[in-house]
C-alpha cells in the first residue's frame, strides 16, 4: 500500500484555509500513472485541491442552499472517502481522497488503487483505504497530542517535525508496520523482549506499574409515538474504548466482555486494527440477519498489543427487547391555550439511579410563551418563555411507582414570535429526554477485572466502568403528525 499524496490543512470555520504540510510522492504517482494510462487523473495544485475539498465537506458556500457538486443526488457520499470532480489539463475524478478532521485541522490522504479505474471497485475491498485512514489517525494522534487540543506552538513544533517522522513511518509513500495484503492474522509467539523492535507507530514507551482502564459505554436512540399506526422504534450501540499503561514494547492484553444470562448478544462487532485474533462467531453476528435466539451471546475475548494513547476497542449494536423510558405525549389546542399531558415510565430492568434525567419540551411556530400552569408529580420545572421551552428536571430517581406525570396548560400571548421550525407545524410537538445511567449496560454487556489479561506483567491494575446514554431520544405528540423514518431502527 503506497500513498500518492499527503495533505495537513488548517482552516477557522471555513475560513482562512492553509495548507501546513503537504507532501507528494513522485514514484507512486508514477505508478498511478502507468496503471491508470490514458485515464490517469494528476493531483492537482493546492489552490485548486482546497478549494475542491472545501466544497464536497460544505465548508464553502455555505450561503448556497444547493452546489451541484456537493449535492446532486448522482454524487453519493461515502465519508471519508471523497471523491474530487478535476477540471482543466488531466480532468476527471480524483477518488479515493481520504479525508478526517478535528477542530481546525483537516488530515487528507490520497492513497494508490492497485486496481483498474473502471469498474470501480467498492471501498471495502481495498486494503490501500483501510491502511490510509490507519495512517491519517495515527498522524492525528501525533499532532494533536494525548489533549486532542495543541496550541499554536505545539502544533507548529510537531508540523516541523513531521518531515522527519514521515521518512520514518512512510518512506517513499509506503507506511510501514501495516499487515501485508494474505498475512496471517494468527499472532505469532512474541520473541524475548531484547530483540523486540519498536513499531514506527508508537512514540514512546510506559515505565512503571502497569494499569489497564476499559470503559463500556451504551448509546440508545428511540423515536416513540403513542399510536397503533406508528411503530415506535429503538435501537442501541455500544463503544468499548480503553487506555493501557504497560510496560514493553509488545505487550499483550486481553479484555473479555461478557453478558449475563438473559443479556441481549452483540452484533455488527468492529474492532481496532490492533486486535491480533478473533473468533469468527465475533464478526458474523449481524443486525440485518433475522434473529432466531441463537446467536453468540459470549465471552466475546479480544487480545491485542495496545498503542500507547486511549483507543477504542470495538463498537457493537445489540438488539434490546424495550426502551429503558416509555412515555406518552399528548396536546389539545384550546383557544390560545394548549393543555399539555405527559406520562413518563421507567422499564424495570433499569437501574433507578440517573447521573442526570431531563425532560425538554419545546414549542415552535407560536408568539411568545404567556402564562405556563403546570403541575409534575415528581422533579423540577424550569420555565424559559423566550425560548417556549419547558425543562422538566426529574433527577437522579423515579419514584417507587417508576413512573412520573405533567399536567397543565400554557397560554401563548407574548408580543413577539417565539422560535421557529419547518417541521414542528400546528400539533406536530415532541419531548426530547436526556439521560445517563452510571454502572448499567441495556444488553448487560460488562468487563469482569477479573478477565483482564496483561503479559508480561505480573499484578496490574485494572480499572473498568460502564454506563449507558441517551441520544435523539424523542417523544412525539400522539395527536399530531410526526415523522416517520423509512429505514430500520427498531432493534
């Protein structure tokens, strides 16, 4: 895998766009060019490169409501594989243009397709893509630090030193400690550690006590109606990221999750590149497959040789019988008035001990909020009337009953218009819910201390969390319309 190309560029907002390193490799572009032939597309200048970036990422014209090349529906896109529209001498399409950000900062790569133009072939079966965008999140790691956020100064002095890394990791275009395309990806024995080699991708090396951190953290998303024509839809995903202080310039680690009884599987696994050997019952486990009861439910064992910075594991779906909060969202129109009545339930399978539960009800399309007589069984509630927004602070606890209530009505006769918006039209309302629940997963995915492994260590510490959060986690009003989405989220 070779790189034709290699872009780091700073921007603010858009704006004052530079180009702080950039570096092109003549050989491989002289492969490209032999085996593109007379379909070869050249890299162009950086003006022209900025300028074509900026627009296919919506960082320019944004004034524009509509660029052809940024949102004509023949032009699918398949972040972060760009493709560039060139004009002029050697016009075509520049594709795959790798691409990440961070802030102000923009990381572009263009590696080379060992492939023939045409027909194109599709993005997962390029090994060049994968190791690029391997590349680029190693680059970003070294310029933005273990913060994520350098200042001018540091950035400056890592740029200066970006030269001379680059002849290290990626002499003549070639990033080097990647698996080669037939490796075996069966881990081998590691060799004593005298004769160990440090990777070029890792920059230092941990001295002292070993401690391994892994942390579980769930994300639910739910769109919930209240009406028999309207399925209400749900769905889960799972982040395990981890930060290993150990010792060695090969360690291996072992982390284990596993799942309780009458957990819900894992599926759609992804794992980081630093994974050395998985089960195949791991990676088969799909969302999309009709779930029949006897997919693999655990231990799920990832061993891998950590990078030194925190990196994450592996993401996962699993599909959960219930939402954690069911609710019911009703409002009449009475006069100048709506009567607003709300019903909150907690599942009893979540744990009643919330980091923080709000409630946000927010009315559009209307003047100013007047008088607001409404009554909660349970929390507080907060009244912005230039917002038209009411916030229902519920707490940290349900109360025993699990289940919490409002009732009331709010009069809108202020002298000015309240906030709009093109969807939330006439009874067309929702409640959005923000939550966190410490120490719970939905699916009872968990890391067990026990089940962490570290050679060659002898006693590490090992430390280990989970918890679960809320996200576009909506309550529609059930007797106005709402949207309905067409693709598959019901978990």
């Amino acid at each position: 895998m070779t790189i034709r190309a290699l872009w780091i560029i700073s921007h603010e907002k858009g704006e004052n766009a530079s180009v702080r390193f950039s570096r092109r490799f003549s050989t491989v572009e002289y492969r490209a060019k032999s085996l593109a032939g007379s379909s070869h597309v050249a890299v162009p200048d950086e003006s022209t490169f900025l300028q074509l970036l900026f627009t296919k990422l919506g960082l320019s014209d944004r004034d524009k409501p509509f660029v052809a090349l940024r949102d004509d529906c023949l032009y699918r896109p398949r972040l972060p594989a760009l493709e560039l529209h060139v004009d002029g001498p050697g016009k075509g399409v520049l594709w795959p243009v790798l691409a990440i950000s961070q802030g102000n900062l923009i990381l572009v790569c263009l590696p080379l397709v060992d492939a023939p133009p045409e027909p194109r072939p599709p993005l997962a079966s390029l090994l060049s893509v994968s190791q690029g965008l391997t590349l680029l999140a190693g680059l970003q790691i070294f310029l933005m630090g273990s913060g994520g956020k350098p200042d001018g100064d540091g950035l400056a002095s890592r740029l200066a030193l970006l030269p001379s890394v680059l002849l290290q990791v990626c002499p003549l275009g070639t990033p080097l400690d990647v698996p080669l395309l037939g490796s075996s990806a069966t881990p081998t024995v590691p060799p004593p550690a005298g004769t160990q080699k440090q990777p070029a991708w890792k920059t230092g090396l941990h001295r002292g006590r070993a401690t391994v951190s892994v942390a579980v953290v769930e994300t639910v998303r739910s769109m919930q109606y209240g009406s028999r024509s309207r399925q209400d839809l749900w769905d889960v995903y799972g982040t395990v990221t981890c930060k290993c202080e150990v010792e060695g310039v090969l360690p291996n680690v072992t982390v284990t999750l596993s799942l309780p009884p009458n957990g819900s599987p894992l599926q759609d696994i992804l794992v980081h590149p630093c994974v050395t050997s998985l089960d195949s019952s791991i990676l088969s486990a799909c969302s999309v497959d009709n779930y029949d009861g006897s997919a693999f439910s655990g231990p799920y064992k990832f061993p891998f040789s950590p990078p030194v910075e925190p990196f994450r594991l592996c993401s996962y779906t699993s599909q959960v019988p219930v939402p954690p909060i069911l609710g019911s969202y009703q409002l009449k129109e009475e006069e100048n008035q709506l009567r607003v009545s709300v019903n909150l339930k907690l599942h009893e399978s979540v744990k009643n001990s919330f980091e923080y539960c709000d409630a946000h009800l927010p009315f559009f399309n209307r003047v100013q909020m007047g008088v607001a007589d409404m009554k909660v069984s349970s929390g507080q509630l907060d009244v912005s009337k230039e917002k038209n927004l009411l916030i229902w602070v519920l707490g940290q606890k349900f109360p025993k009953s699990r289940e919490v209530t409002m009732e009331g009505k709010i009069s809108f006769s202020g002298p000015t218009p309240g906030p709009s918006d093109p969807l939330c039209t006439d009874l067309t309302a929702y409640i959005k819910l923000y939550f966190k629940v410490p120490d719970m997963t939905l699916s009872g995915c968990c890391v067990d201390q026990h089940s962490v492994h570290v050679y060659p260590s002898a006693k590490p510490r090992i430390m280990t969390s989970r918890e679960l959060q809320s996200k576009d986690y909506y309550i529609w009003n059930s007797t106005g319309t709402a949207p309905v989405s067409s693709g598959q989220m019901m978990m």
